[in-house]
C-alpha cells in the first residue's frame, strides 16, 4: 500500500515562493459548492469537495497551473518575477502517523525538488475544531520556479507545512512558501483558515447508471486488466497536464500505479454529483484494500467530471 500512494506526492512540484487572509461571511456548509463546480467561486476562497474543507487566501492571489495531486495552487502576483508567495493544497491518502510526517515523507520526498533543505521546528498543533495537526517550519533552495522550470541560482526561501490527517489516512496538507525571510503571522492565518465541514461529506444518491459506472470502476480496477480499465476514459479526458494516454502509459510502466498493485477490493463512495448535460460533475473516495494490509484507505476521487458517451460514463478530468 505504500507504494500505491507514493505517486500522488512524486507529481506534485510543490512550489516556492504578505496580504492577511480575508474574512469571509460565514456561509452554511450544506450551501457551499466545491470551487471546482462554482461558475462564479467567492475570490479568495477555496472550497474543496472531499474531504471538505475550506481555505481562505488573500483575493488579489491569482492561479497557477494546478500539478496533479494539489487541489490549489495559487500565488502573490510580481511584475517581472516569479509569483510569490505560494499557497499549496494536497489531498492524499498515506500510512504515516503525522509524527513522522516530515522524516519519512517530505524530507524524502522533498529531496527531488529542493536543496538546501533544513525544518527549523516541529510541532503538534491543533486546528480550531480540535482536530490534531503538525506544524513545520523549513528553509529550502527551490531546484523550480513557481511556474515549474528549472532555475539557477535561486534564492533561499521559507515555508510552512500544516499537515493534518483526515479519516482512514488522508493527509490534508497546507504549504506556504515565500522568499522574503521566515514567513509572518499574515501568511500562517491562511493556513490556518483550514475549516473542515463534515457534514458536506454524507454520501449523495445517484442514478442507477451513473452508480453502475462507479461500481464496475471498482470491479475493473482490482481485475487489474488495463484494456478493461482504460475504456472508462473518454478520448477527451484532460487532467491538470494529464491526457488518456499519458494515463495509459502511467498504469502500464510505473510499479507505482493503481493497476500494477494488489488491491482485492475497491468501493467507491459519491458525495458530490452535480449534473451539467452529458456531463456531471462528481467527488468522493475509493475505500480500497491492497492484498498483505490489514487496513483500508481512502483515495481521493480525483478526476472531478464524468461525461456520458453514447449512453456510457467515462472520466472526463478537471479540463473547464
């Protein structure tokens, strides 16, 4: 199972880098739409779909090109230099307990994208509901800029990650990152802006045709038969950088991917269906179980949009 997680933090280039966080009026959570399917999202605030969260940022911020496996990646804007701050949302699912967060799985992890790599602290902390949490301080040198081309010469920068677990294993992981010094209380409130909204979470009903989609998902993925597995993408099927064949060649060649694993069993759980026409967008998790563990983790559901096809769903991705 470790390995099947790895790749949801490898593809993610976590980016480097002082507005205060902006208060927002207090919106029932039952009345919030996930910001992937808001066609008018309140500025500077994110609302993901699951888990769900909120995150509030300054709304003068302006997108990056979302990596595969962050859920936001938005930045300070500079004329003429590379934007900053960066503010980093991940969603994962992990075996680590968050005491070991920073050895066993950023470090590591971090070694591929940063020099120069040192935590400065690192300490339990609890979000305003109590639930447990761990705060890293660190300082790095950024191998990438904040639009993820390699740099030379790159200045020192600092970061914060605010990581907490959420539910059979899921990592929620907030990262600041700038390169004007240690990072002010201004950037810390945005992080801990993180507001979970658990009842946002209760699983939705869906049409029979849309829940036998989600079923045989499931059923082709433990068959590991690829041919099977890669008829539920659609020809049109764009994710973040991701196309149909990128993920093919992906499931095929990387010991790391979902079809190359020993899952024996995979349920999926829906608790956001919004229909658009033929499409529909959708979010949740895959409760799966990989063959030796004697736990289940939840996989975030994380491709955003089915279409329908000539009477069949297929993934569709996060493409607009």
């Amino acid at each position: 199972m470790k390995k099947l997680i790895v790749f949801a933090m490898i593809m993610v280039v976590l980016l480097s880098g002082t507005f205060l966080a902006p208060v927002h009026a207090q919106t029932p959570a039952q009345d919030l739409k996930p910001t992937f399917i808001n066609p008018t999202p309140t500025p500077g605030l994110f609302v993901n779909g699951w888990p769900a969260f909120t995150v509030s940022y300054p709304k003068e911020w302006g997108e990056l090109p979302l990596a595969p496996g962050a859920v936001l990646e938005v930045a300070g804007t500079r004329p003429g230099l590379s934007p900053s701050p960066v503010l980093t949302v991940v969603v994962y699912p992990t075996v680590f307990p968050l005491e070991d967060c920073w050895a066993k799985w950023f470090m590591p992890t971090f070694v591929q994208i940063f020099t120069d790599i040192k935590a400065l602290s690192d300490n339990p902390f609890q979000l305003k509901d109590g639930t447990p949490a761990r705060e890293i301080e660190f300082e790095f040198v950024s191998k990438f800029d904040a639009l993820q081309m390699s740099v030379k010469n790159a200045p020192k920068c600092n970061g914060l990650l605010l990581v907490t677990m959420r539910d059979l294993g899921t990592w929620v992981v907030i990262m600041l990152t700038d390169d004007r010094g240690k990072l002010g209380e201004d950037l810390k409130r945005i992080a801990y802006s993180l507001t979970f909204q658990p009842d946002r979470e209760k699983p939705v009903q869906l049409l029979p045709d849309v829940r036998a989609f989600f079923d045989m998902w499931c059923t082709d993925a433990v068959s590991h038969d690829l041919k099977t597995v890669m008829t539920h993408f659609s020809q049109r099927f764009r994710h973040s950088s991701m196309n149909k064949p990128f993920i093919e060649q992906f499931w095929r060649n990387d010991p790391f991917s979902p079809i190359r694993q020993s899952l024996i069993s995979c349920e999926a759980t829906v608790t956001v269906f919004e229909p658009r026409g033929d499409k529909a967008y959708v979010d949740g998790f895959f409760l799966v179980k990989a063959k030796g563990d004697a736990n289940a983790l939840k996989l975030p559901m994380e491709f955003q949009q089915i279409v329908n096809e000539h009477g069949e769903w297929k993934w569709l991705g996060n493409q607009k």
